[in-house]
C-alpha cells in the first residue's frame, strides 16, 4: 500500500488550492450546504404530511423514488443541463437529500404514540405546541436516522461530483485515476472514507445529546 | 431518444445486461454471507452490538473510495469489474446481516418454545420456524440492498467498469442529453422491475401474512 501521497506534508499546507484541508473545506462546505437546503425543504413537508395523514402517498414514494435514482445519472443530467458550475451539482446534492427527510419526518410522525398526542391536546395545548413540544421530539429518533442516511448519502456523491469538476475530496481520487497516481487515488479514498465514518459518528452523538431521555429510554 | 435508442440499441442492452450482472450478483452473494452473520448475532447476544456498529461503519464509506481501495486488499487491478462486485457485496452483507439479525431476534418467544416442544432441533427449527417467521423483515431488507445496488452500479463508470453509468459519462463527455435521460430511466427501471419481483417472491413464500 502506497501512502506517500498521503503523508507527504506540502500535501497538508491549508493554504494551497488541492491541498487535503482545502479539499475537506470544500467537500464540507456542499455537504452542509446541500444538507441546510435539503432540510428547509423536506422537513416542514415531511412534518406537515405526517401530522395531517394528507398526502401519505408522496411521502412514502419519495423515500423509494429517491434511493433508485443513480446519483452519478442526476449529477451529470444537471450539468449537461445547466452548465458546469456549483449551482447544477448542488441541485442534484439536495434532490438526493429531500427524499430521506422527507420519509423520515413523515414515519416518525405517523409511528408515534397518539394517546401521547391526545394527552398534550387534553391538557390545552395549542396544535403548535403539540407539534413543536410533543410530536416533534418523539419523532426525533426516527427523524435523525433518516437525517444520517442523508448526510451520507451527500458525502458520497460529494466524491463523485469530482468527475463534473466540481472541487472537494473526490479530486484526488479523479485527478488521481486520470495521472494514473495511485498513491493519490489511495489517499483520496483513506480521508473520504474516514470523513464519512467520523460525521456519522457525530451525528449519532448529536442525535443521543438531542433526543429527550424520556424518548430515548435512558434516564 | 427515439432515435439515439434504434442508433445505439446493442450499445444500450450491453450495458444494462451488464448493470444487471453488476448489481444482482452481490445481492446473491451478499444474501448467502448475511444468513450465517446475522444469525450468529442472534445465537451469541453479545456479538449483536459489534455486529450491528462494524456494519454501519463499512456501509457508511462512500462507493467510489471502496471500489478505488479494493484492489490493494484484493490484489486486482483498479480497472476490474471485480472490485465493484466485491464493494457492492460488502454494502450488501453490512446491509442484510443487521436486518437478518432484527429479524431472528423480533420472532415471538412463544413460538420458538412451542417449536421446541413439538420436538424441533435447534438447525430444524432454524430453518423451518425462525426463518419463515422473520422472512419479510429480511426480505424488505433484501429489496432496499436490491434498489441500493442497482444505483450505485454506475457510480463504477468513473473507474470504466458501470453498466448503465457508462452510458452518463458519455453524455457527458459528449454533452448530449439522450444517453443520460435513457440511463437514468432504464436504471430506475430496473430498480423498480427488480423491487416488484422480491415482492412478489415475498408473496408467494409468506401466504400467512395476507390471512
């Protein structure tokens, strides 16, 4: 296994263009940017299907519509489109994002407890308070995993959206394959990979930290 | 698309023969491997959490840093075919050995013990009982590996080997829409044909669960 790519220190220097924390800027940059607008979108719709029941039949297609949809098709369909740019790749990022969410937001409203729901109505609370104190948090587990499967999702396709130009850890594995550069190609593939099982990592912190104990069952 | 379709028909049935063989082979494979792994999560509680945390590890790294990474484990060149079998077999097992364990592990106790004392041995039962009982909850697993598969198949174009992905990267290259639009349509396609088939299997081999 050759890692001279990998340990080579200029490759490191945060101030050159392609260097590993310019490149982890940049992947982090679309994946967070793709994951803020995808959640904008799918959340409220997802939340608002899920607690109305009106709808069901677009929430449950998307999750499915979304996981069959070959994500290097949609990038390239974009591009081809829309020109090279940040713009096309970032519309295809967040196409792929909605439909998790949006699944997601809907299964954890539906699967939760409706005498919990009855309870906080009897007790005077206003439909926003049930939504926003009660239905919300309890549906939070099933909310975040979807949330993570999302998050992955981007990061990976993050990496292929090197091959339409964009910046972003998959330009070593691209640049790497096209200068037949192996060690650089094996480099590419070390820091993705270990990116995604990190924020997964944090995600699954986060989701223990925000999930109330009360739902969680650990008290 | 008509017409790029009576141009270019072979070019397109070769690659989505070969889209078929890229992704439905490591569900096999990946169904074979996940039995054995998931039910020992189950006879053995205590390789149930490491079990479930080694496949969300393995299924969390992106498509194409496995497909380039294989060929040092595996000793193949980065171009072969094989590396994307063995990386989509990988996702398949991480997959279906947590769901095949979820599934062993949610049958009713009772049932296990009435088995048991209607003079059941352990494999027999296994067979028989537990894995009938639990078949739909891995066959939706089966049908989300399935789905999964087949859309990441042409993520392997990037590295020349992509059934239906070689299809987008040409468009691409020669940016001309007809070649992404039929890829994508056929890819979702298959997807969909494949997914109705394993419902239909489902069907046919659990009669009880529509009573």
């Amino acid at each position: 296994m050759n890692l001279s790519y990998l340990f080579d220190a200029s490759h490191w220097d945060p101030g050159t263009t392609g260097s590993f924390p310019d490149l982890l800027l940049a992947h982090l940059g679309y994946v967070a940017l793709a994951l803020l607008i995808g959640t904008v979108i799918a959340l409220p719709v997802g939340l608002y299907i899920g607690h109305t029941g009106r709808g069901s039949f677009i929430a449950i297609n998307a999750g499915n519509a979304g996981r069959s949809l070959p994500t290097l098709g949609l990038l390239m369909l974009m591009v081809t489109l829309l020109g090279l740019g940040l713009l096309p790749v970032l519309i295809a990022l967040t196409v792929l994002v909605v439909p998790p969410i949006l699944t997601s937001a809907y299964a954890g409203m539906r699967t939760l407890d409706h005498q919990v729901v009855d309870a906080a109505k009897g007790m005077g609370m206003r439909p926003w308070q049930v939504l926003t104190r009660v239905e919300l948090p309890m549906a939070l587990p099933v909310l975040m995993s979807g949330f993570r499967s999302a998050a992955l999702q981007v990061v990976a396709t993050a990496t292929v959206a090197a091959a339409v130009g964009l910046s972003g850890l998959g330009r070593l594995m691209i640049d790497g394959l096209a200068v037949n550069d192996y060690s650089r190609v094996l480099a590419g593939a070390i820091v993705v990979a270990l990116l995604a099982v990190l924020l997964d990592l944090l995600l699954a912190l986060a989701q223990r930290w925000i999930v109330s104990p009360g739902v969680s069952k650990r008290f | 698309m008509i017409t790029y379709l009576s141009n270019n028909g072979d070019t397109v049935l070769a690659a989505l023969r070969q889209h078929i063989w890229l992704a439905l082979v490591p569900v096999l494979l990946g169904f074979v491997i996940a039995l054995p792994i998931g039910w020992l999560g189950v006879r053995f509680p205590w390789l149930y959490h490491p079990l479930v945390n080694v496949a969300g590890v393995l299924y969390s790294i992106p498509s194409l840093a496995l497909f380039v990474f294989l060929p040092v484990l595996l000793g193949t060149k980065i171009l072969s075919p094989l590396n994307i079998v063995v990386a989509l077999t990988i996702y398949t097992v991480a997959l279906l050995a947590r769901t095949v364990a979820d599934g062993l592990r949610a049958v009713d106790p009772l049932i296990l013990q009435a088995a048991s004392a209607m003079g059941y041995r352990r494999l027999k039962r296994l067979t028989d009982v537990e894995l009938p009982v639990a078949l739909p909850v891995i066959l939706a697993g089966l049908r989300s590996a399935t789905v999964a598969n087949i859309s990441l198949v042409s993520v392997g174009a990037l590295i020349g080997v992509g059934g239906l992905g070689q299809l987008f990267t040409r468009g691409f290259q020669l940016f001309y829409l007809e070649p992404i639009f039929v890829g994508i349509i056929l890819s979702v396609l298959l997807a969909a044909v494949a997914d109705g088939i394993i419902v239909l299997i489902q069907r046919a081999l659990t009669p009880w669960t529509r009573a």
